[in-house]
C-alpha cells in the first residue's frame, strides 16, 4: 500500500496505466513493480515451467520475476520501467513475444572521454567528483535517474551539484553500460541510443547486489530482499507488507528492520543465522519491538506468503519476509579475473580494470567514499591532468560485523529450494547434477541453467556457488565462478543497430588543418570517417573548373594537399625487418636506414590488399604508410598475423595516424618552397634523393620530417609534424605561395601518372602482376600470397591487366564503373578510373580488361545507354612516361 507521506514521487500527479486488462493509477517517479506494490498487487506472474504464483523479488535491474511485455518490447523488468500515462503492460511466465511491427528508432552516438565512471552511487559521484575537479573529460554512468543514494546527504547533494558545474564532466542518467571491452570500449544503452564510447581509464562503481536465501517455498510473493524493501519504502513510499520478518546473514537488513517499523509494520523478528548478531544492531531490534533469534528460515507457507518456519521449528506468521543473504560485486563488467575472497563471502576482483567502493567489497560508506576520490584523482593524473583528492566527508566509522552465509537449509527434498527464480531450477537440481558426476560450475550451469536467463544469474549465481560447494564438501573459492557475458542487461535488437545517419553514422573524423580547409571553403568528402578537402573552389568555379586550376598549378608551380589522414603504422622489434618481408611482396629487409619503399601487401591468395611506402626510421623502427581507408584493417590484418601465426616474431605495432600532421607539397616549384620553410636541410636532387626522409627543423621552429614521396609524378615532399603543429605548417606552407588542391586533384594526377589505389582499381581480384607491378614482387623471399601465384587461376592469360584508355572523342568522359566489349558484345572488364586532364587537355581512364596488354592499339566499345562509345587501349602511363619530372627535370 501506499504510505501517506514521504517518497520521491510526485504526489501532486497521477499517471494512469493497465496491467494484465486491470486499469491503475500511480505517480510520476513510480516503476511499474512500485506502482503494482501500492495498488497492492502482491502477484505479478506465474514461473516459466512450474506456474507456480511468483511476486516481486527486488528493486533493480536483478529482478527474476516481474517481467512484462510492453507494446513490441519484451522481457523488460517491471523494476526497472518507468510508469508513463497510458503505459499498457501485461506480465509474462518468462518468454515474451516479439512486436510484428516496425522496430523503434533507434541512434547511435560516439564519444571520448579520459575517465569514465560506471555507477551513480556515493563510490561513482566521489570518484566522478574527483576526477572532474582537474579538467579531465569525465562521464558517470547511473543506471537510474537519481545519483548518490539516501547517506551522506548534504555532502552527496553538494557533490552532485558541482558535478553539474564542471564543463567537462558529463552524466548519462537512466543508462546502463551493456558491455566492456578491449582498449577501452564500452557500449551504453540509454533509452532509444547506444552510446559507442572510448576511454583512457574505466572505473567501476557498479555498487553490489544483494542476494536472496535459499530455503523452501523461498519463491513465494510476499518474499522479498531487504535492501528492495528499503528502497520501495523511501523511494516510493509503498510497504509491501503488514506484518514482517527480516532474514539475514549480515548487518545491513537491520536497517529494514528499523525502516518498516518506522512506516507502521510491525517486525515479528529478526533471524540471523550468527550465533551472536552485533549487540548495538540487536538492541535495536528489541527496542522495536522485534525479537532477535538466532537461526534461519527454513520454509514458508500459504499460496502467497503466510508464515515462516524457523530452524528452531517456530512457525512465525507474516505477509512480508525480507531476505538478504549477503551482497555480491557487480562485476559483470570487470572483464578480468574474478577470485573468491574466504574472509568476506563473496567473489571480489583480481587484474583487470579499476574497482571501488562495494564492487570491491569494501561495504563502509567512509571507506567507499574515500576510495572512490582517490580513485578519481588517480585516474584524472594518470589521464595528464593535476588532481588531489578532494576531502572526504567527516562520517562517523561503520563497524561492519563478519557476515555468516547460509547457503541451503536441509529441509524435504529440496524440490522447492529455488536457486533461480526465472529458470525455476532448485537445489535438487543442482543435486542431480552433482550425482551424475558434475563438478565444474560451467557444468552446473548449462546442465541446471541457472544463470542462462535473461537477468544473467544476477540474483542466482553466488548462491549457485554456494550451494555447489556445500553439495561437493568444498569451499566456493574451490568450486570458482562462471564467466560474465554482455550485455549486462537484455537490449534490444535494434537498439544495437542504431539508425547510421546524419552524424549519427560514424565518427567524424577531422585533420588539425580542418578549419583552414573550411575558411578557404573546401568542398569536402568522406574518405573514410575522415572529412577530406575535395576541391577548393574560387568564385564562380563549379568543381571541374576548380580540378583544372588545381592541377596546373601542381604541373607548372607549386601546389599542397593535407595527406594527414594517411594510415601510420609504426612496426617496432627485433624482427620488424623479417616481419616486413613477410607481409610485403617487396623486400625490406635490407632496407637502409633512412630510406623509403613502395610495396605492396597481398592476401593469402595472392590478391592486392594494400598498399603504401615504409619508411626505415632506425634499425628495429619502421614507418607503414597506408591508404586512408585501409588502415584499420591494415592494422587489423597484420596483428592477426602477429598473434595468431607468428607468435614467436618480436614486433610490435602501433597506430600512430593521428599522431602526425603531414602536407604533400607538389610540383616544379616544391623545392624552392621547402628549401625556404626549411633553410637547414639540403633539398638538392644530389643531397636529398627519391624515397629518402630527413630529420629537420622548419624556420618557425617546429620540428619536422620530410620525405621525397610523390604520388604525382612530379617532384614532391612530403612534411610531417606533431599533429598540433598542423595548422601551423599548413599556414606557412600557404604563405609560402603553394596553391592548395584536394583530394579530386590527387586522383586526376595520379591517375595521370598510371597509380593505382587499391580499393577503386583493384577490387580483391587483382594480382600486381594483373596491375603491371611485377618489378614490385620478389623472386628471392616468401611472402603471404607467393604460393598463390603458382595457381592456374592467377597465372592464366586471360586475366583482366591495368590499361589505359583514351576515348576516340576527347571530350567523352567515361563512367567509372562502365563495361568494355569486343565486336561481339562479350564483356572484356569495366572502368575503374575516368577524369578530364588538363595536362593532357582531354579526358582520359584506367581500366581493367581482360588480355589488357595485348590490346594495346586496339578499339573497343563502351556501351552507354542507346550509345557506344569507342576507346582506344593503350598504357595506362599517360604522362611523363620516362620519370623525369619526379627529380625536378623538365
């Protein structure tokens, strides 16, 4: 029933909705299963295989029993619902049915934060608190709408407002992190969005979760945990009951104890299976009114609950048992090793990510807030900003007496000794596990499936242990604990797809020279998740006229492109050479130390995967350069080797794209421009050759390497900095007269010069030698993809081969994409590249066909539509073919 005063629910409104046909009212704050308590709804479903009537059992996330089926969304804790006007719900017997309409519009969002802490309780704000007050980027994940709790109040009620004041601290209130994995990656579900988020330190002040008794009819409503009872009575103001009794292995039921008598129930007793219960906690008791008995329940009675039955064979009758049975960490996130702590009676934490507060069995609220802000401090200064912990508050100590658990009372045949609530699985479950040979708890689990449910064993798993280890005459710490799995909670199909669009459909990835490329108002273009100048237009240019301008000045002067977005991989270790070898068709190995090459990666059957220049930065160093797109499953690709192939290979690699600002500078005035932004280094053809790179410092003081690399055909350097030096080097390079072009300029002049990019002109069916790039193949090494050549496939003369193309009419621009045909109409292979050369003044394309070399002179037609248009095959060199403008010669 409803209490006349107190809660946080809005009193003033209320908020009408159905269950199971039944029209009810509650107030705004309410959850369903609170809203259900006060209309004095003690029944809420009937279990999944033995139908028996089954109540509400916690206040949270661990619920096993209310569950309800809301419009399309099944299985959704009535705990854990918020009450809407108008919500229609009805309950389920554990399987829900899924919605034949459209699914819900659902969002994604990424985000980076330099700590992020999981759990709003006191141990997350104080650890959130502290790690904001020095600048670092936080974000506090709280699973409910409310932070902090019912202690500490004013210091809590402070703490939260100045966390509302620090602009880098951010809370995500009514969200719940579903997963945790590698490199800091986390997955929140925050109603109708899944925030995709990245961390430097994860923190988890997940909190504990109360345990349920294991006794006979332990499953009745009108059971319910002693901490859930707390919360309905001070949150919502409902009293589950009328008369009581609290069970417990540990102190903090008392405080139940105290909370029902202080709302008008009476507690007929406290049962505590310690032989001496703490004397401050049982004086207490008695002066509430309630007897102190030393002992357990063994079994309940009536079809919702009646009585209780103690080990001592008193029968004690009652509308409400409240149960704890001790508390477990939640560390369904930690991801690490999980050990069995003897003294405390729970699973606790072994390696893995930071854990505070009760998810690190420390129960004290001192003690919780004080780990909590030396946490916080610790992972803002790790995370490169200056922080102390701020001040705990001056809390009087929380004496905590040794808890006694009670895993199972011997009583009958143990068939109604629920262990898993959801799954309906019982000790005698359990039992005829053990007596057909089982030992292992992942055995028991599958076998029983306790924990297999939708609420993930939250409320069963620590008790499955427990009664495992008693069955078995060990220790729990012997019998070990089962693995945790995301999500965390049930989620949604759509919910982890998510709509990809608008912003909403990858991260946007920029250079440190964006904002200079949008005051010359750069078109852009997705490269990638990168924003890529495209062309840069003058007034009055549309884009083909703006292409043009750009590419003469690359020709005839001197022209810049931000190339930062370059996929940058640095491969360290003793065997880096021979990894490199491995992994390029070219050689490497042998590869001086300050010099460049161009090599190619292949796939297991010998197709082109990538391609790029290493760089040779010191004996056991090298620099991979990758394209734009490719480098994630460039890096990809290469630590699958490492890891799972070549174990024994001493390399390590390490992504460091954003970690460099590059521009290409281009054309027959490029040496004049570096020479001047670089006064110290020797930029001569003599003193500084093609693929060479050169440690320097730019005349503004900033520290640069340059390379001779040209994916032009012309003379070029390319300038590397500190990706916070970028906007900088961009400026001089500007002032220094080069004319900026984008990434439509690099394709018209590489496409010029017969370069390839993989992934526009290969399509994972090429080989080099299809491109004409045998000389970048070794004869002398292995390398992944050799053994392929060998194929008949591979070696057949059929093959499609790179050519150029040159349509009879000048001004005929190719689709890409556009198939070539004989006389007889059979398709030869298609257009992988088609521009307008203003070099060339005409229009110009790559292909691959089938026989390519040896058409060489021929004509071939490229249907259109209702047109043919004929094209004339020849090398897929169109310009400079002798090489002599890449060193500067005219």
């Amino acid at each position: 029933m409803r209490l006349p005063t107190g809660g946080r629910i809005d009193r003033t409104r209320h908020v009408r909705f159905t269950f199971d046909g039944t029209d009810c009212t509650g107030h705004p704050g309410d959850t369903l299963a609170s809203a259900l308590l006060a209309n004095g709804r003690r029944e809420v479903a009937r279990s999944i295989y033995r139908d028996r009537p089954r109540g509400v059992l916690t206040a949270d996330c661990t619920e096993p029993n209310a569950y309800v089926q809301v419009g399309g969304d099944p299985m959704v804790p009535a705990t854990t619902l918020e009450l809407d006007d108008g919500l229609v719900a009805r309950s389920l017997a554990g399987v829900g049915r899924l919605s034949e309409g459209d699914p819900p519009d659902c969002d994604r969002k990424y985000a980076h934060f330099d700590v992020v802490v999981v759990g709003g309780g006191p141990t997350g704000v104080a650890t959130a608190l502290a790690a904001g007050r020095g600048g670092a980027r936080v974000l506090l994940v709280e699973q409910g709408d409310e932070l902090g709790g019912d202690r500490a109040e004013e210091w809590i009620s402070a703490a939260v407002a100045e966390l509302a004041e620090h602009p880098e601290t951010h809370v995500l209130r009514r969200a719940t992190a579903v997963g945790h994995y590698d490199h800091g990656y986390l997955l929140i579900a925050q109603g109708t969005r899944m925030w995709h988020v990245r961390t430097a330190r994860l923190i988890l002040a997940t909190g504990a979760h109360e345990r349920p008794l294991v006794f006979a009819g332990n499953d009745r409503p009108g059971v319910m945990l002693a901490s859930a009872v707390r919360t309905y009575l001070h949150r919502f103001a409902v009293l589950p009951g009328t008369e009581a009794v609290v069970a417990t292995t540990e102190d903090s039921a008392y405080a139940t104890a105290e909370a029902l008598v202080a709302a008008g129930c009476p507690v007929r007793a406290v049962v505590d299976t310690r032989d001496e219960p703490p004397r401050h906690l049982a004086d207490r008791a008695r002066e509430l009114g309630a007897r102190v008995i030393p002992g357990a329940v063994t079994a309940t009675r009536g079809e919702h609950l009646e009585s209780v039955r103690l080990t001592t064979g008193e029968e004690i009758g009652c509308d409400l048992l409240a149960v704890g049975g001790g508390w477990s960490p939640v560390l369904h996130l930690f991801g690490g090793e999980i050990r069995w702590s003897g003294a405390a009676f729970l699973p606790v934490p072994g390696t893995g990510p930071e854990v505070v507060g009760a998810a690190a069995g420390t129960f004290d609220l001192p003690g919780c807030l004080a780990a909590g802000l030396a946490a916080g401090a610790e992972a803002a200064r790790e995370a490169g900003f200056p922080a102390e912990p701020p001040e705990p508050p001056d809390l009087p100590p929380e004496p905590i007496a040794a808890p006694r658990p009670q895993w199972l009372v011997h009583d009958g045949d143990w068939r109604e000794h629920f262990v898993d609530l959801q799954r309906d699985a019982t000790v005698a479950d359990i039992r005829r596990a053990v007596e057909a040979g089982m030992r292992s708890v992942e055995h028991i689990k599958r076998y029983t499936t306790i924990g297999t449910g939708s609420d993930q064993g939250k409320a069963s798993s620590v008790n499955a242990i427990g009664v495992l280890a008693e069955l078995l005459g060990n220790t729990p710490g012997e019998v070990g604990t089962t693995a945790f799995r995301p999500p965390h909670v049930p989620v949604q199909v759509a919910l982890w797809a998510g709509r990809e669009r608008g912003a909403l459909h990858d991260p946007v990835r920029t250079t440190p020279m964006h904002a200079q490329h949008v005051a010359r108002g750069a078109v852009f273009e997705d490269v990638g998740q990168w924003k890529r100048p495209r062309h840069y237009p003058l007034a009055g240019e549309d884009m083909a006229a703006a292409v043009r301008r750009e590419c003469l000045a690359a020709r005839t002067g001197v022209a810049a492109q931000d190339v930062s977005t370059l996929g940058r991989i640095e491969v360290v270790g003793q065997d880096a050479p021979e990894f490199l070898n491995r992994v390029y068709t070219g050689g490497f190995a042998k590869l001086a130390v300050g010099k460049g090459r161009y090599g190619i990666m292949c796939t297991t059957d010998g197709m082109v995967f990538d391609d790029g220049v290493a760089l040779r930065l010191a004996e056991d160093r090298y620099l991979v350069s990758t394209t734009t797109g490719g480098a994630a499953r460039v890096l990809d690709w290469l630590e699958e080797w490492l890891q799972t192939e070549w174990t024994d290979l001493d390399v390590r690699l390490t992504s460091v794209t954003e970690q460099w600002a590059a521009v290409a500078v281009t054309g027959p005035g490029s040496r004049d421009l570096v020479a001047r932004l670089a006064p110290r280094l020797d930029v001569s053809a003599e003193g500084f050759g093609f693929l060479q790179l050169r440690e320097t410092v730019l005349r503004n003081g900033i520290d640069a390497r340059i390379c001779r690399i040209s994916f032009s055909g012309e003379l070029a350097f390319e300038i590397n900095v500190a990706a916070w030096y970028g906007a900088a080097l961009w400026d001089e390079v500007m002032d220094a007269g080069a004319t900026p072009y984008g990434t439509e300029t690099m394709h018209v002049l590489r496409a010029e010069k017969g370069f390839v990019i993989a992934g526009q002109d290969t399509d994972g069916t090429v080989t080099p030698f299809d491109l004409g790039m045998d000389w970048a193949v070794s004869r002398r090494k292995d390398f992944l993809g050799r053994r392929s050549f060998q194929r008949a496939d591979t070696a057949r003369a059929d093959r499609k081969q790179l050519v150029g193309l040159l349509p009879e009419d000048p001004d005929e621009l190719l689709p890409e994409g556009a198939h070539l045909v004989d006389d007889d109409r059979r398709p030869l292979g298609h257009v992988t590249s088609s521009y307008r050369s203003a070099i060339l003044a005409r229009t110009f394309a790559l292909a691959l066909v089938s026989r390519g070399r040896e058409r060489h002179g021929q004509v071939l037609d490229v249907p259109l539509g209702q047109r043919v248009v004929p094209v004339r095959v020849g090398e897929p060199v169109f310009y400079d073919p002798e090489g002599v403008r890449r060193d500067g010669a005219s």
